[in-house]
C-alpha cells in the first residue's frame, strides 16, 4: 500500500513537471511566432490576441529564473523567499477560512437533512449567497471586522480575510454534504431502524461515511476558494504580509520588472495546489479500507 502511494505521488508529480514542461513550450513557441510575423496571426496582417513583447509576455525562462533573483536590486534575500513567507500567510489565513467554512458547511447540510421544509427552506439562500460578487462583499466584511469587539481576545485583520476565505468555502460543502447525507439505500436505512439506532447513531455510522466521497470532491473545491477568497480579501483590505499585498505592488510595479509580477502568480497557484494536495491525503487517509468505487 505504501509503495503504491509512492508511486502515485511521482505519477502526480510528474505529470505537473510536464503541464509545466508544456505550458513553457507553448509560451516559448507563441512568442516567437509573433516575432516572426511582427504580432500578427501566420499570414495574415490580424493582430494576435495577446502581444508578444517582452513587457506583456516575458520569457517563460526569465519567469523562472526570476524566483532565484533578489526581489529588488541591493536585496540580499531572493524573490522565492519573500514569496514563500507571504504564502505561508496566506495560508493561514486559508486554513482558518476551509475549516471554518467546512464546520458551517456540514452544520448546514445536517439541518437541511432533518426535513424537506428545512431543505426547500435554507437552500435557496445558501444558493443565493453565491450570487453577491466577492469583491463588493469583500470591504463589507472588513468594515464590520473593524467594529468586532471581542471579550477575550482582539479582532485582527487577518480574521476578516478568514471570514471571506469562509464565505467561499462553506458553500460545496454544504450542498455536497447534503447529498452525500441522503445516499444511503433504503435498505441499509432499514437496517439501522431494525438495530434500534438513533439518529445521532445513523448519522455517525451510516450517513457521514456514506457521504466522504461526496464529501472529498466539495473539500478539494473548498480549498482552492479558500486561497482565492484570502487573496481577493487581502487586496481588498490592504493587508500586508500575503500574496494580495504582493500581486498589488509587483502589479504597480510591473513596468519595470514583469516577470516579479507573474511569480506571484504562480506562488498563489502552487499554494492552490499544495491546498488540494493535502486534501487528498486527506482523502487517501478515509478512503484506505474502502473500494474506490464506493
């Protein structure tokens, strides 16, 4: 078993180095069609959709190199250092919002089950609470954050960005987790009644293991609206200190060095894929004594 997961993850690993692999192919060949044909499309005079200059599209290697170059000249520390500390606060503050949003999500989904009044009830607005654009709640959230006053600890800004990082998270999970609630057969419900189990009982021996594999699936979504609902929250409050604040400044500085600006963008992706990456072992975890097919 362990040997499998061995080699399951170098499979995995492997086939990101080759997305990568692929994507600076196609990057490297699109720029040097556009030098050949002076920006425009192969025999044609129609302008590519993106221009291939050097300040719009960087070198794929430039980009790359990039993370090892000081991240400004007399810097002592490289670009990657910086980065990696930002991600790591912007994790946090990720981390806080996914669980967060993974506890109202399933509360939500466990009162849905109790009957079909509170399903028709409380789903339409778990629906319509996706429909508010994040980036006109965003600065909401902040100016009540400013407000909280709690009895025993204070009120950060990083808890408001949590809190938009929980306003993303808890929404698959709770549709999710209702119908993974709901998927016992009616046979293995039969059974239940006929051992006597209470709800509680059903619920912890039948309902939530029926639903980990609908349950997985929302988990992995959720951790990736988690870092998108931290950066947007970072940037919409100001907050320094994560990959937000970074992309804002390497994007108000992008004239004068390009490639910075698309490093910060590949750190907020990698910290997406380290997210869901722990969700599958998660994943792995729950899911050791049972068939995949389940």
């Amino acid at each position: 078993m362990r040997a499998a997961s061995v080699r399951r993850t170098a499979g995995t690993s492997l086939l990101v180095l080759g997305a990568l692999v692929a994507v600076g192919v196609v990057w490297t060949a699109y720029k040097a069609v556009g030098a050949v044909t002076g920006g425009s499309w192969p025999g044609t005079t129609r302008p590519l959709p993106v221009p291939t200059d050097d300040a719009t599209l960087p070198p794929f290697l430039s980009i790359l190199t990039r993370f090892g170059a000081p991240q400004r000249t007399g810097d002592p520390h490289p670009l990657w250092q910086y980065l990696l500390d930002a991600a790591v606060f912007t994790f946090r503050e990720a981390f806080v919002g996914f669980v967060a949003g993974v506890v109202i999500g399933l509360l939500l989904a466990m009162l849905m089950l109790r009957s079909r009044w509170l399903e028709r009830g409380v789903l339409p607005w778990v629906v319509v609470s996706q429909t508010v654009p994040l980036i006109a709640l965003a600065p909401v959230i902040m100016a009540w954050g400013n407000k909280i006053r709690l009895p025993f600890a204070t009120w950060e800004p990083w808890m408001s960005v949590s809190v938009i990082a929980t306003y993303l998270t808890f929404f698959p999970v709770a549709v999710n987790g209702l119908r993974g609630l709901t998927s016992p057969t009616p046979i293995s419900m039969e059974l239940m009644t006929s051992y006597a189990a209470s709800s509680r009982a059903t619920l912890l021996k039948l309902r939530l293991p029926s639903a980990v594999p609908y349950l997985i699936p929302a988990l992995k979504l959720a951790a990736t609206a988690s870092v998108v609902g931290a950066i947007v929250g970072e940037i919409s409050a100001g907050l320094r200190g994560g990959l937000g604040r970074l992309i804002i400044d390497y994007a108000q500085q992008y004239l004068t060095d390009p490639p910075r600006l698309y490093c910060a963008v590949l750190a907020a992706g990698l910290l997406g894929v380290v997210c869901v990456g722990l969700v599958d072992v998660l994943d792995r975890v729950l899911m050791r004594h049972r068939p995949r097919e389940a």
